[in-house]
C-alpha cells in the first residue's frame, strides 16, 4: 500500500511539473511571439514522457534497494545477539 502511495505521488508530481514546464512555454506576453514549432514535436513529448517513466522506474528500484540493505542490515543485528 505504501508502495502505491508512493508510486501515485511521484506520477502526480511528474505530470504537475510537465504541465508547468508547458504552461510557461505557451505563455502569451503580448511583446514578442515565440514559435511553438519546437515545444509541441512529437519527439519532444516522446522524450518527456519516457523521462518521466524512468524517474518512476528509477525511484521504484531504489526503494527497492533500500528494502533490501534495511532487511539485510536487521538481519546482522540480530545475529550479533
């Protein structure tokens, strides 16, 4: 269950953060115009997308990790007494 929450968290506060990336990109100012030719390629969000997986992949295998370093290390503790 803590696991999930914390996979959702971390989805959630990805897609906020690429939203706001986004925002401040289409953002009118009404002085200059800036093309937004580049900001919306498909590779572009491609990228962002497969960004935002491995961050997700990334923070899953080190909990992981953690997990296992935290099991190993109880498991010394209790064979020293």
């Amino acid at each position: 269950m803590k696991r999930l929450l914390k996979f959702n968290i971390t989805t959630v506060l990805s897609a906020v953060i690429t939203v706001l990336f986004a925002v401040t990109a289409f953002a009118e100012n009404g002085e200059i115009r800036y093309s937004n030719e580049l900001t919306v390629s498909p590779l572009r969000i491609f990228f962002a997308v497969l960004v935002i997986i491995a961050f997700v992949a990334l923070e899953i295998a080190v909990e992981k990790i953690r997990e296992k370093r935290v099991k190993k290390r109880n498991g010394e503790i209790h064979r020293d007494k």
